[in-house]
C-alpha cells in the first residue's frame, strides 16, 4: 500500500481540530497501539470493554505519525498530528476507505442484514453471481471468500479498516461483485460507514443481542440504519412478511422491493412443498424445486432471487443457478454415516426464532414414525432473556431434549443451563435432560435415538471451537455427531 497525505484522507470526515501537519504521511492504520509504528495513523475508539484513548500515549512512543481521537491528550507531541473528531469510530469508515481506493465504488456491494438468514443469504447469493460468470467476493460469518481462496472469518462484519484491506484484495483480483453480511453491531459502530452499497436485503427481526443494543427498539434502528444510508441509486429489498419489514424502507432514498410468500409484494412464491429432500416453489409463475430445506430457506431464496433480479440478471437463469445450489455450512447440515439409520442435523440456530424455524421445519417434512432428539444450548456473555425461550420451545418441538454448554465464555455453563431449565414446564421437563459437557451431550442424544430418528445439534453450526474461561478449544459439532454415529454402528 503506497503512503497517502493526510489530507487526502479526511475529505469526507467532519474534523473538528486539527494540531500538526496536515500533509503528514500515512502508510498504515492501527486501531490497536501494540500494532502502532511509524508512519501510521492510529485511531483511539472508545469500546464496550476498553477505550482506546487510554492507549494514545503508547501510540505515540511507538512512532505514530497521527493520532485520530475525540478527546486530545494534555501533552500534544510536536513530532505527531492530531485530528479531533466528534466519533473516531464515524471517522474510521471514510479514512479507511480513502485509504484503501475507496475499493466499494469499484464494486457491486450488496449488503445483507437481519437477524436470521445472513449468512445463508448472503452465501447463496455470492455462489449465484459466480455461477453467473462474475468474480465476487464473500464476507460472512462463516467465512471470507475472494472467488475461491477463502480467508478465515472472525466476525460477522469485521472492523472499518480489515474490511476496506478485504473489499481492496477484491478489486485487486478482478471481482466486479462482493456479497457482505452487515451485523447490527457493524451498523451500530460505523464500521460499514464510507461504503458505497449498490443494494441492501434485509431477512427477518427476531430477539437477539439485546445485551449489546439494550433494548428491542435499538436493535431495530440498528438495522433501520443500513438502509437509512443507502442511496437513491441502490435498492433496498426488504421481506414483507415480517412485520417490522416495512419500517426498514421508511427513510431509505434507495429504490424500494418487497418479497413475500403470503401477501402481494415484488417478488412472490407459493409453498408447493416442503419436504427433507428439498422445496418445490413456485416462483415468478414457475414451478421450481430446490434442494434446500424449510420455510426460512424458502424465504432466503426468495430474498436471493430478488437481488439477482435487481441486479439487473436474467430471472430464468437465476432461477435456474438457485435450483441446483447448496446452503451454508452449519446451516441446516446434514451429517450421516454410511450404514447408520439415524439422520444428523447440524444449525446454527442461536436465537428463538431459528430454533423455532429448524425444528417446524423437521415437524413437516419427518416421517409419523421418527423422534426429534434435539441438543441445545446458549452462549455465555451473551443476551440471557432468551435462555429460558429457547429451552422451553425445543422442549415443545422435541421428543427428547439435552441441554447443554455452548460457548459458555466467562460463565458458568450450569448457571447458564439453570437459566435455560427455568423456562420449563411439566410434562416437558420429563423428557429433558441437562448434560453441561457438549461432547457428552450429543453421544447421550445418539444413543436416545433409534433407527431413522433425527438428531439435531443446534447453536454452533460452522463454529470449529469452543469457548471457556477465555480458552477456545477445537470442537466441532458436526465432527462430534459423526463420531457418536460411528460408534453406534
């Protein structure tokens, strides 16, 4: 990356002060001083666990040659210059993007968000543009993706800076198209600020990261906010059977679109079938099966159609390309052993609403005869109101239920397992069982099941870790099934 003047950095930042040189070169950005050097800018954003402001003077001992900050030290180095801004996190998104070349104006960004169904959406859609012919980029959950080299992924939405070096890999391998989950958190903190979106989906609103956001109705203009910022060239394409579907295009400039598979909307489909070896839509006034599972897959790949649609792809060939794809890893995967009877299931479904989803799901497309063994836990360090939900309507949906830890992070796995059990009821505690080792947990649901009965682990999906006391540890949930069903053979 070549060294930029400062100046041309802060065009689209609303700088309050400014304390040195305004041409100082820039040849990296930091947000993390232990990373400082010279000829860096380091921004000080103020976290939920840490501020970085605290962390200035060690920026500037180490060589910096700029400092971002809301709040300027007492002592002002005369070898360093500093920018006053109102929110460094609001800087960091324009910064960032100048420095980088402004890689998403080079681009058809397509932004997806919502609750459930990111990571799947924004998946499908990224395999369609590349069946298509086009070179795209991913940015998800699950992973990162530049046409085919894959990068591991950390968060949903990575920081201003990691996530304009990505868009900038992109544009330097020939991608004319990149597909990107947009978190509420990623809204929440500007770290998708600076970017030029070409078109925003958003799937559904359902209980998740109130311990972040607080309340529901910040949750909600976290999300509202991504298509606020969309502008009039972009469109927004929102699902109109959610009810807070429409709020999300009150104040969007973008060109508005709706999907729907009960009212009248832009793109329809009708439910012809669900069952476990795929769907049968009829879409657009064609009948087409598809080889995912489930009512909110229906729903996603309604979503996905839309976009390409928008996009300005042919609507048969897409519809085609859509037919034949697979889902995301961890998302409603199954995991079978040759000679073993017993179907696995593998999701990721972390909130009420995609347990609730995953398991309907296995309720009408399952046999009269086969039992649904679920295995579910929930996050430590995590929105705790939705412990008790997720307990009570696996009990609901399922023959036979373990709770178990997740990643229980800082806490106490039984603690979260108590929280989790209060949400019971008789008869459902009959038939639920608490094993707090995970390993444990899905040999016990294995050995529950008989010839043909499904067995789903719910919570981790893709994840290849799990988290305790700070230490992440290999575990993979759909490894561990295949195991267990290995020894039952």
């Amino acid at each position: 990356m070549s060294t930029l003047p400062l100046f041309a950095l802060l065009t689209d930042v609303n700088v309050l002060a400014q304390h040195g040189n305004p041409d100082a070169p820039v040849a990296g950005l930091t947000l993390d001083s232990r990373q400082a050097g010279p000829g860096m800018l380091f921004c000080a954003l103020r976290g939920t666990a840490t501020d970085g402001h605290k962390f200035i003077a060690t920026a500037v001992q180490q060589g910096v040659g700029v400092v971002v900050c809301e709040e300027l030290p007492a002592e002002l180095n005369p070898a360093t210059t500093y920018v006053l801004v109102a929110d460094s996190a609001a800087a960091l998104g324009p910064i960032a993007s100048a420095f980088y070349g402004h890689p998403s104006r080079q681009l058809q960004l397509i932004g997806v968000t919502g609750t459930n169904g990111k990571t799947t959406c924004a998946t499908l859609l990224h395999k369609l543009l590349r069946e298509l012919g086009y070179h795209a980029g991913l940015l998800s959950t699950v992973q990162n993706q530049i046409d085919e080299t894959v990068i591991a992924s950390t968060h949903t939405t990575p920081d201003a800076i990691r996530l304009n070096e990505l868009l900038a890999r992109m544009v330097a391998a020939g991608c004319t198209h990149a597909c990107m989950e947009v978190s509420s958190h990623a809204v929440a903190q500007h770290r998708v600020d600076g970017l030029r979106f070409v078109g925003g989906i958003f799937t559904n609103l359902t209980h998740d990261h109130l311990d972040y956001h607080g309340t529901f109705d910040n949750y909600l203009k976290a999300k509202k906010g991504f298509f606020d910022a969309l502008p009039k060239t972009a469109f927004a394409l929102t699902n109109a059977d959610d009810k807070r579907g429409p709020v999300m295009l009150q104040n969007t400039a973008a060109r508005r679109a709706t999907y729907s598979l009960r009212t009248a909307a832009t793109f329809r489909a009708r439910l012809v079938a669900n069952e476990m070896h795929g769907l049968l839509l009829e879409m657009d006034g064609q009948e087409v099966h598809f080889r995912l599972i489930g009512v909110f897959n229906a729903y996603n790949l309604l979503a996905v159609y839309g976009a390409a649609v928008l996009l300005g792809e042919d609507p048969t060939e897409a519809l085609t390309i859509l037919s034949g794809l697979t889902t995301a890893p961890g998302r409603f995967e199954p995991v079978a052993v040759l000679g073993n009877a017993i179907m696995g299931l593998v999701d990721y479904a972390h909130t009420p609403d995609a347990l609730e989803n995953v398991l309907q799901t296995l309720h009408q497309t399952r046999r009269p005869e086969q039992h649904i063994i679920t295995v579910v836990g929930c996050g430590g360090n995590r929105d705790a109101a939705k412990r008790p939900i997720m307990a009570r309507l696996a009990a609901q949906l399922s023959d036979q239920v373990i709770l178990t830890a997740d990643n229980p992070r800082d806490e106490d796995p039984l603690e979260i397992l108590r929280q989790m059990q209060a949400g019971l009821t008789p008869p459902a505690d009959a038939h639920t069982q608490l094993i707090a080792d995970r390993r444990q947990a899905i040999r016990a649901a294995v050995a529950l099941a008989r010839p043909g009965d499904l067995v789903l682990v719910a919570g981790k999906g893709h994840e290849t870790y799990q988290e305790i006391k700070g230490v992440k540890s290999p575990f993979d949930d759909r490894e561990e099934l295949r195991a267990a069903l290995l020894e039952t053979n």
